[in-house]
C-alpha cells in the first residue's frame, strides 16, 4: 500500500508555495519544515504534484461511494461519505460523470453543448476561434497541465500535453491558424491548428507564466509572477550572442541557420556567415593576444551537428569539425588557442586541434552534455551530463 511521509508532504506544499508565486511563503515555511534537509529529489517531481495528489484523492472517494460530485471538505469527513452512499444505494438513477448537455437557447454559429470534464481538475480557462480549416473550435485549459480542443458538437478533437504543470491561459490569434497556451512551467506554447504541433515555445520567464494575450497573428505578450512582462514573436530565435575578447564585435546565432558578427561601429552586420545545415545553437571566441592560436575567430555550433571556425579577414570557414552525431550544445577554446572542446547530445566531448582540424581526444559519458568550459589555466575541462552529474578532465596530456 502507498504512504506518505511528513516530509514529502512539507515538500509538495513548499513547491506549491513556489509555483503558485508565494515566494516569501515558500522560504519561509522551507525554513522551518527544514526542506533541505530531505532527501527528496524534486528534479522528479512534476510541477502541479499537490493539486494533482488531492484531486486524484477526491477522484478516488468519488468513485468508492460512485457520485458526480463530492466537495474537498466532504471527502475527508467519514459521516458524510457514508450518508452519500446511503443515498446512492436508494437512487435508481446516477447522473453520469462525463457527457454533453445540449441546449436549446443559443444563437446558429454558437456552442451548444456543456461538456462535462470534471476528473482532469479545474478549467483554468477557454478561448473559442473561427478556424479556417476547421470551423468553429473552443479550446480549454485545465490544472491537469493539458489543453483540450473541442468542436461545435461537443466531441473532444485533440489533446495538447506538452505542457508540464497546470496551464493558466489560452488564447486564439485572431486568423485562428496559432493557439497560445500559458502556465505554471514558465513557458508559453504556440500550436499550429493545421497539425497541433508545437510551433515555438517560449522559456523566457524566471516564473509561472500567467496571462498572455496576441497583438496581431504573430506576436503577444506574456506576463508571469517574475513581474516581468515579454513581448514575443513567433519566427526565428536568436539563440545565442557574445561579445569577442577586445569588446568590439559581437557574434550572433540563429534558428534561421545564419551567423552574423556585429561591429559597434556600424548598425548593420559586418559578415553573415552563411554554412550551417540547421539551427546553430551557440558561440565561442578564440582568445586574442600574441601568444594564442587564430586570434579572434569565432567559433559556432549547429544542430546539424557539425562545428565550424571562421576568419574575419574575409568572412571564410577555415575548418568545419563534423565527428558528432547528434547536435552540438557547447563550444570552448582553451586559454591558448590551441585547442577547442565540444559537447555534444551523443555524451562525447571532442577535443580539437585549432591548428590541424584533428580530434585529439573524446570523452564519452552516461547523458548529453550540456555545458564545457576549460580552467584558466588550461590543465583541466569541466562538463555537465544530463544524468546530474558533472566531470572535471585532466588534459595536461593532451
């Protein structure tokens, strides 16, 4: 039989606290239910854990005395549980838990159907859109973290879960081709209505996101608990910029598998760096100074799961690093120049000869690598793994 501890209980009410806001709530009672103490992993515990538990309760009260609605007051009281199931038993007729009520007072061109969805939780909130492709849809947002897309005759067409914890806003674009869809993951969600896909999510809150309402077809804001607000849009992202060693140039990367180096000088870009199969992930510079190798290349990584080195004399690709197998999250130079790391979703970190093209080394772990960097001194590489764990390489022998 399944139990709880006291401290798994402080621990889904202190990430209750923290996802709904109450962040000084939060520290508080973490504090004094000694929260870190525990030896609970709460990388594995999915947001909305509580509500979910107790509605899972209620739900299982509702079906041991087999009635539609039950009140969360009510299922921990013994007496009356008992006395609903009394009436139950004497009743020779049970309104069902899940149907479709149709009315008869509303306008053509209008839902006429109440849809009853009660074991998913709470409707958080519901937008309805005239599609072009498929007519008239209402979309729904519950607690369950799942936003649910209903037709006019009351019939459930599709079920959007990509979501990780309740979802507190959704809202159609006005040419009902996009729904937005906002929640307590900090994310918000575009789905393209022709296929309900995913097509662009955003990450950019520090909180729960909240609200979010479109400007025009392709753009909207989003407001969380953070206190900050972001406006949007969909298309291509700019996944990445940084700045070269002399604080002169900046480097750019995007979703539009373009590269681009910027001068302060200028407004428009100094090289659009084109080469790229997919979306490049993210950038490096090499150091500069007399003693280092290839002064002030940039140095990017793609999703096509190749690097490349580029020289700014003319904008050229001097080398292009192709042994990884799934896409490249990370790139370093070491101090002097002389080599570069990369990590990689395939668990290798490569180590590479700037001046030769050659793989030195590979290092291969138990998840994807997300970060590398190398010490200032350049006897050691660090990396992160995917699995929790991170490495510190001695590569004094390189």
């Amino acid at each position: 039989m399944m139990s709880m501890s006291s401290d798994e209980v402080n621990f889904l009410v202190y990430r209750y606290l923290q996802e709904s806001g109450f962040q000084h709530s939060a520290f508080t009672f973490g504090v004094e239910s000694h929260i870190d103490q525990s030896n609970i992993n709460g990388s594995v515990v999915p947001p909305g854990a509580l509500v979910s538990i107790i509605q899972k309760g209620v739900q299982y009260v509702e079906a041991e005395v087999a009635l539609n609605e039950l009140a969360l007051i009510d299922a921990v009281l013994p007496d009356i549980v008992a006395t609903k199931h009394s009436l139950l038993q004497n009743s020779r007729s049970m309104k069902p838990e899940f149907g479709i009520k149709q009315e008869s007072n509303l306008d053509d061109g209008h839902f006429s159907h109440e849809l009853n969805y009660k074991s998913h939780g709470e409707v958080m909130d519901l937008d309805g859109a005239a599609n072009d492709n498929d007519g008239t849809l209402l979309a729904t947002a519950f607690y369950d973290g799942q936003a649910r897309i209903w037709n006019p005759e009351g019939e459930l067409v599709r079920l959007l879960s990509d979501h990780k914890g309740p979802i507190f806003s959704i809202k159609w674009n006005k040419k009902g081709n996009y729904l937005l869809s906002a929640g307590v993951d900090k994310t918000a969600i575009v789905w393209d209505s022709n296929n309900w896909e995913v097509k662009q999510q955003f990450g950019f809150h520090q909180a729960p996101t909240l609200d979010v309402d479109w400007q025009n077809n392709n753009s909207f804001a989003s407001c969380s608990t953070d206190k900050i607000i972001h406006i949007c849009k969909i298309g291509s992202e700019v996944n990445a910029i940084k700045w070269d060693p002399s604080g002169s140039l900046l480097a750019s990367c995007s979703d539009d598998l373009s590269s681009k180096v910027w001068s302060t000088k200028q407004d428009s870009w100094v090289f659009d760096l084109q080469g790229h199969k997919k979306e490049i992930y993210t950038i490096a510079w090499s150091p500069t100074g007399p003693t280092t190798a290839s002064p002030n290349a940039p140095l990017f990584a793609s999703y096509d799961t190749s690097v490349k080195l580029w020289e700014l004399e003319r904008g050229n690709c001097i080398m292009s690093l192709t042994k990884h197998q799934e896409l490249v999250c990370s790139v370093t130079f070491s101090p002097d120049g002389k080599y570069l790391a990369s990590g990689s979703y395939d668990r290798a970190l490569n180590v590479w000869s700037t001046q030769t093209g050659t793989l030195v080394h590979s290092f291969h772990g138990n998840g994807a690598i997300f970060e590398v960097q190398w010490s200032p001194r350049g006897d050691k590489l660090a990396a992160c793994f995917s699995d929790n764990t991170l490495c510190v390489l001695d590569v004094r022998n390189l």
